[in-house]
C-alpha cells in the first residue's frame, strides 16, 4: 500500500525530492496498522477506494501533525469500511 500511496501524496503536497519519504512511509504505514489493528479492517491496495481513502487522511495526517479531529468525510469514509467488514462478517 505504502508504494501505491507515497507518490500519489507527494504528487498532491507537491513534494518532488525523496527528503520527505521517510515521514510519508511512516504516515501511510501507521494509517494501514491503525486500520487493521484498531478497525479490523484489511485494506486492499487493488481497490482504488481503499487508495483514495488512505492518500486522503494521509494528507490530512501530514497537513495537521498536531493531530486533531480528522475530517467528517474521512471520518465517514472510515465508519463504511467498519459497516462493510460487518455486513461481510455477518454473510
């Protein structure tokens, strides 16, 4: 996902040196860990959704190091995915 991602976000912060990777990588990574690990939700990095979703708060991430409340449209985002593991659990 990492590898998917990073270019995307350098791309949108308009990061073109590889100065910045190694907070990138740390952002994305943490956003895929806290997913699965917090949210029991595996994302998929062949779903363009799942890509979208983690360049958006990873944006955010790196645009609010402060942290914060995140965004109600990621925060929904982030509430559909929990809603669809559910539904897929449940058959």
């Amino acid at each position: 996902m990492v590898e998917k991602v990073i270019d995307l976000l350098k791309a949108r912060l308009g990061i073109s040196t590889s100065k910045r990777d190694d907070i990138l990588d740390l952002i994305i990574s943490g956003i895929v860990s806290e997913c699965k690990n917090t949210h029991g939700i595996i994302l998929n990095e062949e779903d363009d959704d799942h890509i979208l979703f983690v360049l958006d708060w990873a944006t955010w991430k790196y645009k609010h190091p402060e942290g914060g409340t995140i965004p109600r449209s990621i925060d929904l985002r982030l509430k559909n995915l929990i809603i669809q593991k559910e539904c897929a659990a449940d058959g």
